[in-house]
C-alpha cells in the first residue's frame, strides 16, 4: 500500500494544528511551538488566506487523512463503509479508523506514533487473539485480544511508550490484560516490563468522545456526500 514518506512536520504545518505524527518528539520539539512555526509551508505559505466553504471541508478531511497516515483511495473506502452501515455515517466513519489494529496498538501504548505501531504489526511484532497478524488495516472487534510478541517486549521504542502509557492511563474503551493491567498507574521507574506480557483487550467501541481525532466528522461527510 502507497503511503507518504515526506517530511510531516510539514503536514501539521499545512494544517496549522498539531497532528502528533512523531509520537512523544511532538510533546518535547514541535515546530509549532516556536514563533512563526505555524505558518504554512512553501515560499508563499504566508500569504494564503481566502477559505472558502468548500476549502474548510477539504482541509478538514486532510487533517483526518493525514493523522491516519492514509492515502486518498483506502480513506474513501472507509466513508463508504461507513455510509452502508447503520447509524450515524460520521461516528461509524471515526470508529472503523479507531479500531484499526495499528491505532489500537498505539492506544494501548505499544509506540507512542501510529506510524510506529504500523511499522510493529508489518514486521510481525504483534498478535491479535493468539494469531500474528500483519495488516495494520485490520479492523478489531469487541474481546479481541492484541500481544506484542515476547522478543519485542525488551525494544527500548517499546518500553519507553509504554512506560508512558503506563503513567498516563487507558482510554477507558481499551483495558491491558493479565498483569500489565497491574502496572497501570504506576511510576515509570517503579514497572518492570522484561517479565511483564504487553498485551491488551477491546472493551468496548468507542464512543465520539473517546476517539482520538481532532476533527469534525460533519465537514468531511458533506464534503463526500456531494
Ligand atoms: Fe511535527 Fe509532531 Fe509538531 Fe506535528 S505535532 S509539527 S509531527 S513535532
């Protein structure tokens, strides 16, 4: 599957909202952050300034796209989905990226970025009910059961996420298994993860509130609809 592989500071920049696209670097060294940081890339970023309401759509459907790390074709996919499934198309549009296995693994803290939970399940690190699994893509379901395998449980990348995790806490649609669960709360210098499985469980599906996208779902459903 085609990804981007430019530089994505230069995205959130584009945006002018922070994406968090490099995990834990984005809360430490973020070019937003710093004066001018959030002018829009290119030699004549700046002097854009005309949106319209068509342009308002587009950017927010960008932004979704773009936080995914998703090309244009297989995002469309999941708004068609959405759009034949029952319910509300925007929420179902949201929970179908959510529960993606590369974004629960990042939520359950096995990487700090989805660009590094997708590298983990491609290279084989991950299991989903007892099965190694390597398709990023995989939509979840609810008891399914996600490990990182034991030889990768000592990776320092992995360590350091979810020690972080571990202090931040679950959102509350996702739980960790066996004794991880234990470790939940924790100080960082106080968990020991060489012995402990790093596995977690889907709860329950998210609800709106719960999912991790700075977007709204509106703009890009009408955007689609048109
Ligand atoms: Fe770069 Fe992260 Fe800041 Fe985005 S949020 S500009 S990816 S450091």
């Amino acid at each position: 599957m085609a990804r981007y592989t430019g530089p994505v500071c230069k995205l959130c920049r584009r945006e002018a909202v922070k994406l968090f696209l490099k995990g834990d670097r984005c809360y430490s060294k973020c070019p937003l952050d710093q004066p001018n940081g959030s002018l829009p890339p290119g030699q004549h970023g700046a002097r854009r300034s005309k949106t319209t309401e068509y342009g308002k759509r587009l950017r927010e459907k960008q932004k979704l796209r773009r936080v995914m790390g998703l090309m244009e074709r297989q995002f469309y996919r999941y708004f068609v989905k959405a759009q034949e499934a029952p319910g509300s198309t925007g929420e179902t549009f949201l929970r179908l990226l959510e529960t993606r296995l590369d974004n629960v693994a990042r939520r359950l803290g096995f990487s700090s970025s989805l660009a590094g939970a997708r590298q983990l399940v491609l290279h084989g690190h991950v299991s989903v009910n007892g099965e190694r699994v390597n398709i990023p893509s995989q939509g979840l379901k609810v008891g399914d059961r996600i490990e990182v395998a034991a030889g990768t449980r000592n990776n320092a990348f992995v360590q350091k996420s979810v020690k972080t995790i571990v202090s931040r806490g679950l959102p509350s649609w996702l739980e960790w298994d066996g004794q991880g669960a234990e470790l939940l709360g924790r100080s960082q210098d106080a968990v020991d993860l060489s012995t402990t499985p790093l596995a977690g469980k889907v709860k329950s599906w998210p609800n709106r509130e719960e999912m991790s996208f700075p977007v709204n779902e509106q703009l890009i459903i009408e955007l689609y609809s048109k």
